[in-house]
C-alpha cells in the first residue's frame, strides 16, 4: 500500500512586489517553479543560501503567507482553501528569541499559548507537564523567561510548538544563535520526535546538523530545486572534490604551500594541531593521484594519509557557488 506524501509543493511561485523610492515597481522572485514532496514519518532537510527560499516555503505551508502562483497541500489539505484545517495538524517553531514573553514563567507561556489553541484547562496542564519534563525545562518552569539560557528559551519554543501534539512539525532553523551545548541538547530532540511519528520538515543552514538528522533533503538556490536525495545521495553525486585527510610530525610553515604546489590540488584546509603534529585536508578533483607526491614531500614527517568521503558542506558548497 503507497502512502500518500504528507506536504506536496506543485510549481510553487511567491513573487514579493515593492515600490521604488521614485514610483516605480519592482519585483523579488522568492519562490520559482518549486516542486517537492515529503513522506509521512521522514525528517526532511530544506537546505539553501540565505535568500534562498527556505522561510517562504515555510511561511507557506504553514499557512502564513499565500503562493504567487502553483498549488501545495499539508495532510491532504490545500494551503489555501483549507488552511483552518492545517492548522488544527501542525506545529511550527521559529530559530531566534522572539515569541516568548520574558516575564512569564515557561509554564506561564505555555499556558498561554494553549488558551489560544483551545485546549481545556485539564488537558493543556497535563501536556505543559510532559512537555516540560521532555525539554528538560521541569525545574525551571516557574522561572521567569527572561532568566533563561538562549537554549533553554528554544526549547521552550519548542514545546510551544509541541503543545497540540502535531502530526507535523516545521523547525525553521531551531538552532540559530545556540552555542554547541543549546543546540546539541536540541537537535537531541528531533530524533525522538521522529520516534513519536511526527514528520519533521527542518530548515537550517548548518550541513552536518542536516547530514545527521534528515532521511532527505532538498537544496533550494534562488526559489528553485538545484539538487535532492538523501544526504548520501547529495554527497555522491554532486561533490567535485575528492579529500584527503593528513598528518605530518613535525608540522612546518610552509607545509600549506608546498601542498598546494602539487598539481591537481584545489586548496588546502588546516585541521587540528596537537602539539608539534599539523593536520591538513587536500582537496582535488576526483581521481587526482596524490599519495605518491605527498608521501615524497613529507618523507620522514607522514605519519598518516586517508581518503575520506565528502561531506554534505563540500557537496553543498560543490552545488551552489
């Protein structure tokens, strides 16, 4: 039995109009002939530049902002002409600080937001419970929002969105601004939602967070699809570059230079140092023999040399600079 896909976007267009300073009118394609779907239960990746389109779509299917032009639907629901339902179905968390109320306590923000989700007063204490408890916000519940950690309040966002127990959950970009502790605690999270059933549409500009959460992934670039898979797929198709991964005792000044001089070589990246050890990355274009004018360089200083698969940021950057 097929399932049907929970969000459809068909040729969608969002077209942003503008007056100039002299009266004249000028256009932004936001969105252009965007097509995409997502399964029920998958953790889907919207990946793109900034100015890509990423919010937009979101904005979208979240029944926020109406399409240009084109079609799309959330659980079989039309984005325009059945928007109430959506809503009823979704939950939606935005990356940044805004949309809590600092003086309130957590639970006190919860509460709120429930009201405005019609949930009864015993239902809604039940849930802001086991979302606290979930989120690791249970002590501090009565505290004050604006004596949280940036983390902390993005957890809090997401148990906003989590309040009506959605079928589907938009993250737009939920670890913007978080230090590596805030959003390592959150991207924790997004697997046992998954868990849960939920299906998950993130947006985020960070590769190895989409690399390590999505089951799929789609690359916008100027409000159309350049590129779509799994993050396996994305990788083996579209890097241009082939890396290795060496280590040198002792490491020297010129090293870089001297790695760079061979031909075949695109560019050099210094990794880690530990000590009188240099590591570097040496990008070149696949199929480029390297080991043997590495290896003669270094004579007595190679400790190590590795081929290494690409990550998504190589195959990214590969697809949209």
């Amino acid at each position: 039995m097929t399932t049907e896909p929970v969000i459809v976007c068909n040729a969608l267009r969002r077209v942003y109009s503008s007056r100039s300073l002299v009266g004249g009118k000028r256009e932004t394609i936001a969105l252009d002939d965007l097509s995409l779907e997502v399964e029920m239960g998958a953790v889907f990746g919207l990946l793109g530049p900034n100015g890509a389109g990423k919010t937009t779509t979101v904005r979208i299917l979240t029944t926020l902002l109406l399409p240009t032009a084109g079609s799309a639907s959330v659980l079989g629901h039309d984005v325009i002409r059945q928007a109430a339902a959506i809503r009823r179905r979704i939950g939606l968390v935005l990356g940044g600080d805004r949309g809590l109320y600092g003086r309130l306590s957590g639970r006190q923000n919860l509460r709120y937001f429930a009201a405005l989700n019609h949930m009864s007063s015993g239902s809604a204490s039940a849930r802001i419970d086991e979302l606290l408890d979930q989120m690791g916000l249970t002590d501090a519940g009565s505290r004050p929002v604006e004596e949280y950690s940036r983390g902390m309040k993005q957890r809090l966002h997401l148990a906003r969105g989590l309040l009506s127990d959605p079928e589907v959950l938009f993250l737009d970009e939920p670890t913007m601004g978080l230090d590596p502790s805030g959003a390592q605690e959150l991207r924790a999270l997004i697997p046992e939602l998954a868990e849960q059933g939920k299906t998950i549409l993130l947006t985020t500009h960070y590769m190895s967070e989409a690399d390590l959460l999505c089951d799929q992934v789609v690359i916008i670039d100027k409000g159309s699809v350049v590129a779509a898979g799994t993050p396996s797929d994305i990788k083996r198709t579209f890097s241009r570059v082939a890396a290795l991964d060496i280590r040198v005792n002792p490491g020297r000044a010129d090293d870089v230079e001297q790695l760079t001089a061979i031909a075949g070589v695109e560019r050099v990246n210094l990794g880690s140092a530990d000590g009188a050890i240099s590591q570097y990355i040496v990008y070149s274009q696949p199929g480029v023999e390297l080991r043997d004018p590495i290896t003669s360089i270094f004579e007595g200083r190679l400790e190590a040399i590795s081929e290494r698969d690409p990550t998504l940021e190589e195959a990214y950057l590969s697809i949209v600079s």
